[in-house]
C-alpha cells in the first residue's frame, strides 16, 4: 500500500510538556504562580511555549482540548 504524506505537516499536533522550577522563571511570572515550587511549560515542535499551567494533568487535558497530542519532555 503506497500512501503519500506531506511531510511539511508531519508531527504539527504535536506538543511537548515539560516540568519547569519557577524559580527558573522571570520575577514577574514568579509573582503571578505564587506558592507553586514547579510549573508545566506546553511548547509546539518550533520550541515556541504555547502556555504555562499548573499541573501537568492540566497541560495534557489543555492540549487535547486543542486537538494535539501531547508528549511527556524530561
């Protein structure tokens, strides 16, 4: 079976979620978390951040509701 694929598209519903300390975050971000020791950061495969969000149950479902497909960064 011989199927074509743009591979100009390939992989753009992907997203990448990774654990971020917020003392790694500038001070005007830090101010807005408050208490939290660690945030999630959502990127697109450009490396470009998409959102930060609390959790990452949060980043995951945020992703999905947005029709892409999240995977776990280390």
């Amino acid at each position: 079976m011989n199927m074509k694929y743009d591979l100009k598209t390939l992989g753009q519903d992907i997203v990448y979620v990774k654990p971020v300390l917020t003392a790694d975050l500038p001070d005007d971000l830090r101010a807005e978390i408050g208490d939290l020791q660690k945030v999630f950061a959502v990127h697109n495969t450009k490396g470009e951040q998409l959102a930060l969000v609390a959790d990452r149950n949060l980043a995951f479902h945020l992703a999905r509701e947005n029709h892409m497909r999240p995977v776990t960064v280390h």
